[in-house]
C-alpha cells in the first residue's frame, strides 16, 4: 500500500512538472512569437508549483533525504544519535502541528476567497500544504514511535544521502 501511494505520488508530480512546462513555454512562445499569452498561465503555474513543491518534499521525508547535519552527527556515539534524532523528529513533529493547525485555518478562510484572474478558491491551494504538513507529521509519529519502542535499528538513526539516481 506504501508502495501505492508513492508511486501516484510520484505520477502526480510527473504530470505537474509537464503541465506546468507546457503552460510556461507556451506563454513564453506566444508572448515572444505572437505578442499574445495564455492569460490564466502564471497564476496557474504558481498554483502547481506550490502543490509540486509540498507534495515533493512529502515524498522526499519518506526517503529520508532531507538535508541534515548528518557529519556531525555520525561523530557521535549511538546513545547521542538517538537523544539527536528523538529531539530533531519531536521538534519537526512539533512545527508540523502548528502548521497543518493554521493550514487548516487558512484553507477554511481560502475557500470564500478566490484567486484573481482563475477563480480557483485559494483553500484549494492551501490544501497542498495541509497534506504536506499531516503527511510529515504522520511519518515523524512512526519514526518516534519506532524510537520509543526500540524498533528502530542504530543505522537508521542517521539518515544516508541517497543519490538523486536511485
């Protein structure tokens, strides 16, 4: 099921990424070859930046690929990696919360707001940052949980670069 939901994940940034290419180079031709553009393009193309950016740094979290101070870190002994991780997850869950709470306040307000030149409620927008922020802090609970409970093993304590080809 994990494999599932990364994989459309995954498809959905695809097509994003290809949406918003095509609306952005298509602006430019028109505006460069015909003195005209697709009017709606920019907001448009804002608006799934946003949600490419988010839902990308949801699927990066599960590979644990985030940047990290993982040198310093590595010099420790195990006892002081787990007391880092435990801190660095609770603190990171801790702003997770906060902002899926005023995300979801801000989706609530968004939805009688809508952008100028689309009409698309701006709440729509802000949701990409609601699923983000619920997304992370439902990983950062399995990973103190893990903690807490002693499943987690001392290699994963320090997450590993991973290459951007695997």
């Amino acid at each position: 099921m994990k494999k599932l939901v990364t994989r459309a994940a995954e498809c959905m940034l695809i097509l994003m990424l290809g949406v918003m290419v095509v609306l952005v180079f298509g602006n430019v031709v028109l505006r460069y070859f015909f003195n005209s553009g697709i009017v709606f393009s920019e907001e448009v193309s804002r608006f799934i930046f946003m949600w490419l950016t988010l839902i990308g740094a949801l699927v990066v979290m599960k590979d644990n690929a985030h940047l990290g101070m993982s040198s310093l870190i590595d010099r420790l002994g195990e006892t002081g990696q787990r007391i880092c991780r435990f801190l660095a997850d609770s603190i990171t869950l801790a702003c997770c919360v906060l902002l899926a709470h005023g995300t979801w306040e801000q989706v609530v307000i968004g939805m009688d707001n809508a952008a100028p030149v689309t009409g698309i409620p701006l709440g729509v927008v802000f949701i990409s940052l609601l699923i983000s922020s619920v997304g992370m802090s439902l990983m950062l609970l399995h990973s103190l949980w893990r903690q807490v409970t002693g499943r987690m093993p001392a290699d994963e304590l320090v997450p590993q670069n991973v290459s951007a080809g695997e």
